[in-house]
C-alpha cells in the first residue's frame, strides 16, 4: 500500500472555499440519523455543474459549533456522502466519540457559491468507544470465518446461524481438491465447540484504515461471533481474534464440518 499525497486536495480545498467579498447562498443538509453511517444528502443548486467540498468537523458542543477541529475532506461530484472511513479513524487515532458535523461547500467553476451545515451529531452513535466487548458464550448464536484476496484459496466463507432452534452453515472455499459450495445443518453439539472456541478469544474493535492509504495488493481473512441483542453497529465494528494456539484449530474444525 502507499500513502497518497494529501497536499494539493488540501490547496484545493482551501482555494474552493475561499471567497472573500461575496456571502455564499445557504445550502440544505439533510441528516440521515436512521442510517448506519452519518449520511447527508442535499439538492443541487441551479448554477450549473458542481462539485461539492466536504468537510468534517469535529465540534465543541457547548457553543453550537463554534470551537472545530478538522477530522477530514473530500470532494465529490454527487449530492451525497458519508464520510464514515475518516470519521472512524478519527476517532480511533484520538479517542474522541463527542459531537461533529458536516460542512458542505458548492462550488462551480472553481467559485464557491453556496454552504451549508449538517445537524450535530455524536461519532460515538456510529463507531462504538469500547474497543473489547465481553458476552456469555452461551448467548452467540453465529459464527463467521471469511477471507479475501487476489487468488481463489484466499476468498471463502464459513457462515453458521442459529435459525428457528436449527444451526445452518453455508460455506464456499477453494482447496487442493475444487471448489465447494455447501449448506447443511450442522448439530447442537458441533455448534457448541464453536461456542467452546469463541469463549477461548477475544471480541476487539475492528481497526479503522487510514482513508488517505490506497491498498495496492494483499489479503486478509477475519474472523466473527455473533450474540443475541447484538447491534448493528457492533455487528459492523466488532471481529473476533482467537488465541494463536487455538487459530489452526478453528480452521481445521470449521472445515471438518463443512464435509459434503
């Protein structure tokens, strides 16, 4: 991976915004707080083609926003954004889940000609502060295992749910044999070693990417538990890590399960 330079958006950025001697016409933000992400959508002005100047801001609070701090920018072409990848790390790098918005600027031409705001929002409504989670084991009622990468060995799913009292698994993986497709109900018993193995690792925060680093090749493979109430945030920020003597096991017994 390499990190892109980050210096001429930031020129460009400012050159945009700056507009001394002329008061720029307001700009709708709409918040979308029902999403899983801190989603704004806004409509087009009517001077022409633009671009839009996102800017995130993380904000004091007590002042209506006075008081701000840059957590990140982007320019986009559309009339939408969500700028979850640099909230997260953010976040991440400064231990801060308090309040942000988002500042949008239209600019056509290279002239900004109009703004607006987001409503204020908490970050720690869309990334979760605690960076390990402790459950009951008994509670997990699924199990995931999945990888990706450039080659096919390196792209599969093992996916156990508990549904209506029965445990289906449904796996896709390449070996030195073909590749399989699988779903079959697995018994009460071997789902219970899945729950005796997760009882054994560690629920984590997943780490956010740096936004400004482009991934150029490389896999990754990830493993998680899933625990009655679970959230949807936690659904999408929490991973489980097993113990390094445990992580071969797993392998092995999720694919001794998978057997046709």
């Amino acid at each position: 991976m390499k990190k892109r330079n980050g210096i001429a958006a930031v020129m460009m950025m400012l050159a945009g915004c700056a507009n001394p001697g002329k008061e720029l016409k307001p700009l709708k933000i709409e918040t979308d707080t029902a999403a899983h992400s801190p989603y704004i959508r806004w409509e087009k002005p009517e001077e022409g083609d633009m671009e839009y100047e996102i800017v995130m801001q993380a904000v004091s609070g007590k002042d209506a926003g006075a008081a701000v701090d840059r957590i990140g920018e982007e320019t986009v072409s559309y009339e939408s954004y969500s700028g979850m990848k640099w909230i997260a790390w953010y976040a991440q790098e400064n231990d801060y889940y308090g309040p942000m918005r988002y500042q949008v600027t239209a600019v056509a031409d290279g002239t900004a000609v109009c703004q607006g705001y987001s409503d204020i929002f908490l970050i720690g409504d869309y990334f979760p502060a605690e960076k390990e989670k402790q459950i009951d084991a008994e509670t997990i009622n699924g199990f995931c295992y999945s990888g990706s990468g450039e080659s096919m060995e390196h792209n599969f799913l093992f996916d156990i749910r508990e549904e209506d009292g029965k445990y289906i698994l449904n796996a896709d993986y390449t070996d030195e044999e073909d590749r399989h497709e699988i779903e079959k109900e697995i018994t009460e018993e071997e789902f219970q070693e899945l729950r005796r193995f997760a009882a054994s690792g560690t629920i984590v925060r997943r780490r956010a990417e740096d936004p400004e680093w482009v991934m150029l090749d490389g896999s990754e493979e990830r493993f998680q538990v899933y625990w009655n109430g679970e959230t949807e945030i936690e659904k999408n920020w929490y991973e489980w890590v097993p113990e390094e003597s445990q992580k071969e096991a797993v392998k092995t017994y999720l694919k001794g399960i998978s057997r046709e």
